[in-house]
C-alpha cells in the first residue's frame, strides 16, 4: 500500500484526485495535508517524511496581480523542496505544470515551468523519483468559475441568468478531471525520472461551441427537464459538470405536470433523448434505500405513490440536502454525480418510486460506491 501525500488537496483536481484514492484503499493512503502546513516546518516535514508519493497540485492559478502568482507558486515548491532536504526524504513526486509553459508571456506559466525545473533538479541531486506533466485546460464538476475554467464560468452564468461572452474565439484542448486522475494514478507506480510527460488533451473545440452545448443543457435540461442527447463521452462529462453548478435547494423538488380526465391521470416522468434504464421500487414505512454514489451516472428518482425523504451529500462534505416528495404531487429530483444519496419512506403506506438512469446496470462496472449520507461515526 503506497501512502500518498496531495498539496492542494482542497482544490478543484486535488478533490478528485482525494476521492479517486479514498475508492482505493487497498492500494493507497491518503496522508492529510491542509495549506497552513506550508507554513509551518514541523508539519512540513511530518508529512513528507509519511509519503511515498507527493502529488504537487498546490498553485496559484489567478490573481490581479501576475507577479504575485509567480512569486507564490515558487514559494509553495521552494518550501517543499526545503522540508524533503531536510528530512532526507526521497518520495516519488508528482508535479502537475501546464502547457503554458510553452507561452513566454505567462507568468503563470513560467511559475510553473521553474517549479518543475526545481523539483526535476532535486530529484537528480539525491536520485529520487520525479514525474512532470504538462497538462492542457482541465474541465470537471466542482471546478471553479472565473478561476479555473471556462467551461466553470459559462455554466455558472448559464445556471444564474447571466449573459456569457466569447472573448476569444480559440480552440481549447480539454481534458477531464477523471481522465487526469487516472493518468496520475498510473504515474504513481512508475519508478524513474520524467521530467517532462504531455498529457494530451482528448477534446479540442472552440470556445463557441463549449458554449452553445452548455446553453443546450440550460434550455433542454435545467429549464425543460429533459435529459439532452449525449452523443460522446466528452458530452456526458460536460453535462455532468454543468449539473454540478445546479443550486440544489433552489431547484429540487421538481413538480411533474399531471393530466386529468374521467378516465383518471397520466403523468410524464421523464423524456430522455439519450435512452437509459427505468425502473421502480417498493419501500415500506420507516425503511431507506441507497446510501451510494456514482462517479459518471445521471440519475432521477420521481415517487409516484406514498411520501419519501430523499436525503443527498456531496463526498468530501459534511452538508445534507433534504428534499420531501410527496406521490399526491408527484415531483423528481435528480442526483448529481459525487453525491452520496439515500430515499426513505416517511409516510404510513408502500412508497412507490421510479428511478431512470443514463446506462443500463453492468455487475462488472456497476460505478456505485457505498457511503452512509449520514456518518455513523
């Protein structure tokens, strides 16, 4: 089991990469990091002397000041640096730069080309392991608008009613979170000096159109409803990342139209232009379901009969979500990837609930992972 060390734990890639090792714990251990510890050299060297592997994501991306975000980045690597020399520690150390490297009029880019250099040059001093990857606009749910992303901030204005704006009408490579983390993982296990790795990007589409898909979404799905025609996985990981910028509380439950006559009613539970599976569940009183997540999968529980709680949390987080829905008036909510969720039957009689997923359950990558919404512990 490697013990595996992450700066910047706390941010957009650094999430995920923490959750991704957290599904793998018989190969991994997380060791805790928290920014403060850059500051403070006991705690520097406590950690780097636990570590097999330290990923280096801990970076300043944006600030009005570029001068203040190449200093910063330098700092950050520099007290790495100083702590492994001191401890005589010698750990396999991940760095993720960027493809700006490659632009000489980006400070940030230059921070992070000379933090690589730094670090390649220790690991060549003391014979230590080292990995740099240069990797271009990284995209995914949780990322943040006007710092990390594009894609974060046109999907935020969408989602509030704001009116986004090409500036630059280039073409962007992107890659996505996941698609990252599993190239890091795999980098984990090599075991030699590479100082420079490009890691390609598996999309590359003008900033124009990363916005008329995200404006598809808001008008199909957050206006209408309606699950879009996801024709590529690049879509579906847009998609999902779009739905992580959805206000929960604001948005869920959501009533369903209900059409009467004398012979009775019909409902619509769902339009889906990308297939998927439905199905539906029996629950008696007092008795809850589910406390599970998925990583990829868009899900949409809708009660038809009885009254139930579906509770929701995001992973990594402490925050429930609560949402009532009540048969009498039927209403769905949909569950965003990275949540762990549970449905309860809160009422007297049998819950009836219809559940659609995006792909049909497969027992050999069923991409549904254990977790109680509220910790036990």
């Amino acid at each position: 089991m490697k013990k595996i060390g992450i700066t910047g734990a706390s941010g957009f890639i650094g999430y995920h990469l923490s959750r991704a090792i957290s599904l793998n714990q018989d190969y991994y251990k997380l060791v805790p990091f928290k920014r403060d510890c850059f500051y403070d050299n006991d705690s520097m060297d406590e950690f780097v002397t636990n570590c097999d592997v330290i990923v280096h994501l801990a970076a300043l991306n944006r600030h009005e000041n570029d001068e203040v975000i190449f200093q910063t980045n330098l700092e950050l690597t520099d007290k790495l640096i100083e702590a492994l020399l001191r401890t005589d520690s010698r750990p396999h150390v991940i760095y993720t730069s960027s493809v700006l490297e490659k632009d000489s009029s980006s400070l940030y880019g230059s921070s992070k080309k000379e933090s690589r250099i730094k670090l390649f040059n220790w690991s060549k001093d003391v014979g230590s392991t080292f990995t740099g990857l240069l990797l271009p606009n990284i995209f995914g749910p949780f990322s943040k608008p006007f710092y990390n992303t594009v894609v974060a901030t046109f999907s935020h204005q969408l989602i509030f009613n704001h009116n986004p704006m090409v500036k630059e009408d280039r073409t962007l490579g992107l890659l996505y979170v996941g698609d990252l983390v599993n190239h890091i993982l795999k980098n984990i296990d090599f075991n030699s000096i590479n100082s420079e790795v490009q890691i390609q990007a598996t999309e590359k589409i003008k900033v124009s159109d990363i916005l008329l898909l995200l404006a598809s979404f808001k008008k199909e799905y957050y206006s209408l409803g309606n699950i879009p025609n996801l024709c590529s996985k690049f879509e579906l990981d847009l998609f999902n990342t779009f739905r992580s910028f959805i206000p929960l509380e604001e948005t869920y439950p959501r009533l369903l139209e209900i059409h009467k006559d004398n012979r009775g009613s019909f409902t619509e539970l769902i339009r889906a232009n990308s297939g998927g599976q439905t199905s539906f569940s029996t629950t008696l009183p007092r008795v809850t379901r589910g406390e599970h997540f998925h990583t990829r999968k868009i899900e949409r529980f809708m009660v038809i009969k009885g009254q139930a709680m579906v509770q929701m949390r995001k992973i990594g987080s402490e925050e429930i979500f609560s949402f009532i829905l009540d048969g009498r008036t039927p209403s769905y909510v949909d569950i965003p990837i990275w949540y762990t969720h549970n449905i309860s039957n809160i009422g007297d009689e049998e819950l009836i609930t219809v559940f659609w997923i995006n792909e049909p359950y497969n027992i050999e990558n069923p991409d549904t992972w254990m977790e109680p919404v509220i910790s036990k512990h």
